[in-house]
C-alpha cells in the first residue's frame, strides 16, 4: 500500500512554528497538491515527508510502515525539484541511470529501466544528448525518468513548473497529470499556482501560516471556500460587508446595502453581527438572466470592460463595489457605464462568512 498519512505533523523552529500540527490523509495512487503561498510550510511538509528534515513532532506513515525517523535512501520516495538538478558531465542516459547504479543493479537491468523510462516520458533516442542540449520541459522529463526509474512508491513534486515559460508550463502540467494517471503512483505536487492545483489535482490541501486550512476536490475548495483567505487566495471573489438577519443551519439571511439576501452559511454567524457575503463574478446574473428564486440586488453600471470572450462590469450597491463577468456573446444583454440594473445571483452559490 502507498497511501500516505500524516498525523500531529509539526516542524519547529526557536519558538515559531514552520509546520503546524498538520493531519492528512492521502490515497493511494491519488494526485494531491499542497497550495499556498510563500512561507506557509508546504515546502517543509514535502521536505519531512523525503526525510530531509526531521518533525519536530508527529508521524508520517505510507501503508503500513512508520517511515518518520527512517532516513531518505530508505523511505521508497522519489523527489523532482523545482530546478531539476540535472548533472551537466553526464548525458541523459547517465543521468537517469544514476540513482540504479548506486542501488548497485544489474548493467542489463540499468539499460533496461533506463531505455523504458525514456519511452516513459517522451524522450526515446535523447540518451547521448546533454544538458546544454535540452530544452526546459526536456529537463524536468529527464528529471522526473531520473525519479520514476527507481519504482518508488511516493512521487512528490516540489513546484517542478516555476521555471517554465507561461507556454510550456501549460503544456507540462497536462503532460504530468497525464502521466501520473497512467502510473496511478501517489503524488504530492507543492506550488503556490492555483491554476496547476485546480487542473491537475484529485484533492487539494490549501495551507495558510504553516497550517492546512481546508482540504477538498478542487471544485469544492474553489465552489465552498471555508474561510476568507481560502476564498481571497483562490480565483477572484467579490467580499462584501453585509450584517446577519438570521442565521439557520445551511442558510443565512443578511442585509446588504438596505436590501435583504438569502446566502449559504459558513458556520458561526449570529443575528446583528457584522459578516463577509463572498460571490464570485461569474455567478453574477444581470437583468433578464435572473429567476423568481434568485438573490436580487439593484446597482449601478460603473463601467463596462471588453476583454474578448468575458465582459467584465463594475457596478455599484450602496458604497461598496460588485465585479461581474458575462461571456461575450451576441444574445446577451450589454449594460453601459451610468445604466440602472438588477442584479443577484443563486443563493447557493454565495456564501456569507464570519468577518
């Protein structure tokens, strides 16, 4: 078995904590990200996960085995950095063939592993080649064949995409969730890219001050954020100020601007408090797009922004600002700048959180 558990898992350092009393659970053969940013502990965890730092406390078990103060030739687990650390006095061949050599393998066995890891990930008939040789995205495969032909049980991924270009980053992070579909190997991916964790992930831990914060597929960390830096780091929201009416499991009535709205309920609301009413500018609905159950709002057109395939408006309710996003197409109304408009939006898809 390769799934992965962390229990109690915390790192310190003088009196500051870089990892927090982190408890997950990790299937196996699922793609999991740990998303946050800078300084949040997430490179920690991986780290303590390979056995390059030691816990300050807690445990780390894959399957079965205890595998927290095992060293990291002995965990099973294969590490792809963000700079790939590629050998410039060796060639791809040798390269990949570097870490079976030194588990003192068989040469039929290395040549074997190493010619199938090559097919493994698209770079058949590169053997001779160098560094100097390779592209970005031919390095990081080098890179990850370098890892995959060891057969560890764990694969993590330490933001392998930072140092691609906006093109070749797209087209690598299909490639990997591709490959790591077809190996079904356990995966842990760090970055602080919240496209790469929605496209490639199976669930995803989103960290904050060296603690996770919310863990969920990615439709349900970007669709029911649980708190508002969940909701601030993830996509773009609207925040807006409203007071608590009433508060029922599941539900809330807030008034925002004079007029009352029936929300989701984040949890912890009481009547008369003052709370964060967050909805996204693409579940925004304007004028003749609404229906009889929908939260109603009116505003006004600050102004309209063309940007191709999305119209994006700023409107005005009260003294706080709305964004909505509208796709561009013939059918659907236009609003101009100074327009009176009613707009809401499906009170499931709007969430009123603690302020």
């Amino acid at each position: 078995m390769s799934d992965i558990r962390l229990v109690n898992l915390t790192k310190s350092y003088g009196e500051g904590n870089a990892v927090s009393d982190v408890n997950l659970q990790i299937g196996e053969g699922e793609f999991f990200s740990l998303l946050g940013p800078s300084g949040c502990g997430k490179s920690t965890t991986l780290r303590m996960i390979a056995g390059f730092i030691r816990p300050t406390s807690g445990q780390i078990l894959v399957g079965r085995d205890d595998i927290t103060a095992l060293p990291p030739e002995k965990r099973d687990i294969g590490i792809v950095f963000q700079n790939y650390a590629i050998f410039p006095h060796m060639n791809v061949a040798e390269n990949i063939a570097f870490g079976l050599k030194l588990r003192k393998l068989p040469k039929a066995e290395i040549a074997r592993r190493v010619t199938e890891s090559l097919k493994q990930v698209g770079l058949a008939g590169y053997d001779e080649r160098y560094q100097r040789q390779l592209s970005g995205g031919e390095q990081q495969r080098v890179a990850l064949a370098r890892v995959l032909v060891t057969e560890p049980r764990i694969l993590l991924l330490d933001e392998p995409l930072s140092a691609l270009d906006k093109g070749l980053r797209e087209e690598m992070k299909f490639w990997i969730k591709d490959l790591q579909k077809k190996l079904r190997i356990t995966t842990i991916y760090v970055t602080h890219d919240q496209d790469e964790a929605l496209t490639m992930s199976d669930r995803i831990g989103v960290m904050s001050k060296s603690r996770v914060v919310q863990v969920g597929t990615p439709q349900e960390i970007y669709e029911r954020p649980k708190t508002l830096f969940v909701t601030s780091f993830i996509g773009h929201s609207n925040v807006l100020d409203v007071r608590v009416l009433r508060a029922e499991e599941g539900s809330a009535l807030v008034s925002l601007a004079g007029q009352e709205l029936r929300t989701r309920n984040g949890g912890g609301l009481s009547p008369g408090a003052a709370a964060k009413l967050v909805v996204r500018p693409e579940n925004i609905l304007m004028g003749s797009a609404l229906g009889p159950t929908d939260a109603r709002l009116e505003a006004s057109v600050i102004s309209e922004i063309y940007q191709g395939a999305l119209v994006r408006y700023r409107l005005k309710v009260g003294d706080q600002e709305i964004v909505a996003e509208r796709q561009n197409q013939a059918h659907v109304e236009r609003f101009p700048p100074g327009a009176e408009v009613t707009i809401g939006w499906d009170p499931e898809w709007s969430e009123a959180l603690v302020a």
